[in-house]
C-alpha cells in the first residue's frame, strides 16, 4: 500500500459519511438546445439556473446564505461541526430537494423558499422530532436518477396501511418519483413490508440506495432489516433479500445477509441492483471497523487485525468480485472515505489529524497530510466534488485539488457539507441550522 497513516495520531469523533453520488448530476436547464449564435436556449419545462456554474467550485458568497429548513440538518451535524452526517438532501440544478420521514420539500437554492412540498397518499408512519444527538435522525437523501430519460427525484417513505375488507392494517413503502425540473410527481409504487416492519418496536426508515437498468434498490430497517428491488416501469418489487447495505460502489450493494434468513451465506456479500443476485458471497475477510464507499469499482474496508489501537488492516476491494487489490496495515481507526463523483476517493480522519486519496479506478494512492515535512496539515474534511475536496482547518475554510492534495483555494468562504456547481450547502451561524452560498469562482 503506497500510502499509510501514522500511528500516534489522535482520533476525533467521526460518523459514517456517504454521498450520494447522483446529487447534483442532474440540473434543470443542461438539457437546452443551441442556436445559431452559440448561446444556450433553456427548455420550457426547465428554465435555465440564474446563478453561473462552476465545476468545481472554488467559492462561495459568505454574505448571501439562503437558509434552509430546519430538516435539512436535524440531528446531521454536531456542534463545532466534528460530527457530521450526510444531509438528507438531494441538489439538482439550483433546487434542493430535503426529504425527512414524512414529506420532500423542495426548495429554491437561490433564495431558501420552499417552492412545494410533497407527501405521500398513505398516511407516514413516523412523524419528525427535533433530534437531539447527531444520528437521531434516520432520514437520508433522496436519489437523483435519469429515469426514460428524464430526471426524477426518487424517494421512499415508510407509511401505515389502514384496514380493508378482510385486509389487515400493516406497514408499506412508498416510493414516489418526482420529476427534478417540474417538481410534479411522476409515478408511486407501493409495496407490503415484511411482518416484522408491522410489529417493530424501533422507527421504521426506508432508504433510496442505487438505480440501475430500470430498478432502484430501497433498504427499510429498524427492528429488521430488508432490500427491495423495485421496477420503475410495472411499479413493483421484483426481488427482496433480508439484507443490510453499507455501501453502494456503481452497480454493486455490499453488505450483510440478516442473520438466519436464506439464500447468501453469512459473511459480507455483493448483490446486483438490478436482481438481487450475489455476485459473490462468504467473506468474512471485512469485518472490523466497517465498510466505506469508494467509487463506481471499489469499496474500502477497515479491518482491526491485530486487536492492537493503532493497527488496522485498510482494504481496497473490487466490489464486482470482492477481490482485495490494495491493503496496507496502520492507525486507519475512525477514518471515512468519500468518492467525488469524477475520478478520485478520498479518505480522512475528523479533527484536521490525517487525510488522502487514491485513483478510484485504480486504487493508486496519490498523496497524504500532513507531509512527512511537516509544513502541511490535513483539513477536516466536509465533502468532496468532481476534482475538489473541501474542509476546515484551524486557518478557516480551504478547498484542496482532489489529485495532487495541493491547495486549490484558501479563502472559499464556505466549507460545505453538499455541494454542485451552482451552490454549497454549508453550516449557518444566522439560522443555527446550513445555509446554500452560491458559488462565485
């Protein structure tokens, strides 16, 4: 392994951390069509963004914070920021879309206005509380996805069926499609949980995870935990596995089999999005620490092997074979990766002590900090986009080129924690809550 993390380091609080990778793929007014002279004419049903694009952005308008609603950080991030989960957003374009248990707002980036709301037909089985530790809050962002060519935001909600006939009341899924440029939803699709969602003790979450070839794949867990694939086209579930996800790498759900159910050996398997069907299964190789996303092809696993604080095994895995190509042994506790969307992984530690990345079609590492000079430290890392990897350090925001570590920007004005090339969504000293900065280079 080209790269290894010193042990003697210290750890700061971290938290799982997974971007969805479609946010910000999909934007109302790309689609425009060409005139004679060049310039780009928006289509009717998708008016072009008022702000200029970057990608990536650089900076952001500290002075012009369009706040947004209280959901969209509920429970996500800790105070001093060291804490931080993916917020349950979604940007496509210059809209947000903040999905939270009961209904999808869907929000002017611009501005912070709420422009409508979506809920679901059946009545929502959780209603949102005011959470009070970083994690309380189970909602995740919806997905963006191109669906018979056009953009839809997919998101589920777990709701309760009322009795009918000689039906039994129970809990269902509801996933609904809305189109990113009208905001009108498209399409729903409702399919019956599993026994075990109806008596539950716990809160009940569904969770949008991946689309492929006409299939989205939906995780429902809490007091059980189920994988359901389901047909865009017919609306219906066409596979179910009693199977958890920790990530998704293109393709490719890797997880764990719940225990006792059949069908996958135990162990941590790798199922298509598309049926279901392992693609490979049985091994135990990747426990430890957990797993963390990498990209389209690979997945990176943290294994303590030696049952030692500062020796950790860190795997990167092809995730279509579960074949490791690159593992290397160092103090890799607490430590998240992060794909950009573009062409780079990168891998960090909360509280400014270690960061790096390697090629995510490669697993090539290209660089870490602090240096071995000691002239450079690592920023606590918020997120990462296409080429950039933004952050804090003790100097203020910073904005790092994704390839080489070197510093792209030091003075960005915003260190956010969702990001395109419209607009950051970053903490928000006004509102207490995160705030869309529009980017400004």
């Amino acid at each position: 392994m080209g790269i290894q993390v010193r042990a003697g380091l210290g750890a700061a609080m971290a938290a799982a951390l997974l971007l969805i990778s479609a946010c910000g793929e999909a934007n109302p007014g790309d689609d425009g069509v060409t005139d004679e002279a060049g310039a780009e004419e928006p289509t009717e049903s998708a008016p072009a963004p008022e702000l200029p694009a970057f990608d990536p952005p650089t900076k952001f308008d500290a002075a012009a914070p369009a706040a947004m609603p209280a959901e969209a950080s509920d429970s996500k991030v800790s105070i001093g920021g060291t804490n931080i989960l993916p917020l349950p957003v979604a940007l496509s374009g210059t809209t947000a879309f903040v999905a939270s248990v009961n209904r999808l707002q869907v929000v002017d980036a611009i501005t912070g206005e709420v422009l409508t709301t979506v809920e679901p037909e059946l009545a929502a089985a959780n209603q949102p509380g005011i959470g009070v530790f970083v994690g309380s809050n189970p909602t995740e962002a919806p997905l963006v996805a191109e669906v018979d060519g056009t953009a839809m935001v997919l998101v589920p909600f777990v709701v309760d069926r009322e009795a009918a006939g000689t039906e039994a009341p129970g809990r269902a899924l509801e996933l609904i499609a809305v189109d990113a440029a009208t905001f009108e939803p498209a399409f729903t699709a409702t399919i019956d949980l599993a026994d075990w969602a109806d008596d539950s003790y716990n809160s009940v979450n569904a969770v949008a995870l991946a689309h492929s070839e006409g299939v989205v794949a939906v995780e429902v867990s809490g007091g059980g935990s189920q994988t359901i694939g389901i047909d865009l086209a017919t609306r219906e579930a066409v596979w179910t596995r009693d199977f958890g996800v920790d990530v998704v790498a293109g393709d490719t759900l890797v997880g764990w089999p719940v225990q006792g159910s059949t069908g996958i050996e135990e162990g941590i398997a790798g199922l298509s999005v598309k049926d279901g069907e392992p693609k490979w299964q049985g091994n135990m190789d990747y426990d430890g620490h957990g797993l963390k996303p990498a990209g389209p092809k690979f997945f990176v696993s943290i294994k303590d092997e030696t049952l030692s604080y500062t020796e950790d095994v860190f795997n990167i895995v092809d995730a279509a074979t579960g074949t490791v190509v690159d593992s290397g042994v160092g103090d890799y506790a607490l430590i998240d990766c992060l794909y950009d969307g573009a062409e780079t992984t990168t891998c960090f530690r909360r509280g400014e002590d270690w960061a790096g990345a390697f090629d995510a079609a490669t697993g090539e590492w290209l660089w870490s900090l602090p240096d071995e000079a000691g002239s450079r430290i690592a920023p606590m890392v918020t997120t990462v986009w296409h080429g950039a990897v933004y952050g804090l350090t003790e100097n203020g925001p910073v904005v790092l080129d994704a390839r080489t570590g070197a510093d792209l920007e030091v003075a960005p004005g915003a260190a956010p924690y969702l990001v395109n090339e419209y607009v950051g969504i970053a903490a928000d000293e006004a509102s207490g809550g995160v705030a869309a900065f529009p980017a400004t280079a």
